[in-house]
C-alpha cells in the first residue's frame, strides 16, 4: 500500500483526493493523509517513529507560514528518501529550478489532472 501525505492549506483539497482516489483508497492501494501547513507535516513525519519510508509527499508551494519549498528543502534534509511532488497554481521557472534544486522528485501544476497524477503516484 502506498502511503500518501498531501500538504494544502485549502481543505478542499483533501475532498478533492479523496473523490479521486476513491476506487484505490477503497481496495487498499492508497492511505491518504491530509496536512493543511507544513509545519502540522513536519510533526507528523517526526513522530512517525521511522514509520514514513513507503511516504509519497505532495506538497502546495505557495502556504501561509512556512512555504512548500522550505517544506522541501526540510524533508530532503531530515528524510533524503521520501519522495516528493510539488505543486503550485503560479508556475515559473525561477520555483521549478528551485524545487529541482531541493531535491523534488516531480512537480505539477493546478489544476491537477488527476490520471496523470495517479499514474506517477503508483509508477514510483
């Protein structure tokens, strides 16, 4: 089973995967968590208790308090081998060349699309 946490501070968004991944939630492929900041994020990885490995994060860049690439640029630090996708609504090149920088292992633009999405999340 894969474990997913998605990071947003827009609670919609937790709705929004749960409809979407409905059919993979519901056959046991998928375990979604929601963060709605970062640092809410950060202290569910750090009490994990070494439980995180199977994580795939994907994290909103553009958050009040501490920001989706400061959020990246941790969890590489702390856990080099979760992987993570970025996501953002404001795509420019200065953000993807930092996010790549940071160690993101994908980035994507809202909207989602979702069959894309679902395909990178089972292929890694």
């Amino acid at each position: 089973m894969k474990q997913i946490l998605v990071v947003d501070d827009e609670q919609d968004v937790q709705y929004l995967f749960q409809q979407r991944f409905r059919r993979e939630i519901r056959q046991g492929d998928l375990d979604i968590t929601f963060s709605l900041s970062a640092e809410e994020a950060l202290e569910k990885l750090k009490q994990s208790d070494g439980e995180i490995g199977s994580y795939l994060i994907l994290s909103d860049i553009n958050m009040p308090g501490m920001d989706g690439l400061e959020f990246l640029r941790i969890v590489k630090a702390d856990f080099p081998d979760l992987k993570m996708i970025m996501v953002t609504a404001y795509h420019d090149n200065q953000t993807y060349q930092m996010a790549m920088r940071y160690g993101a292992d994908g980035y994507i633009n809202k909207p989602i699309q979702f069959d894309s999405l679902k395909q990178t999340i089972l292929s890694l």
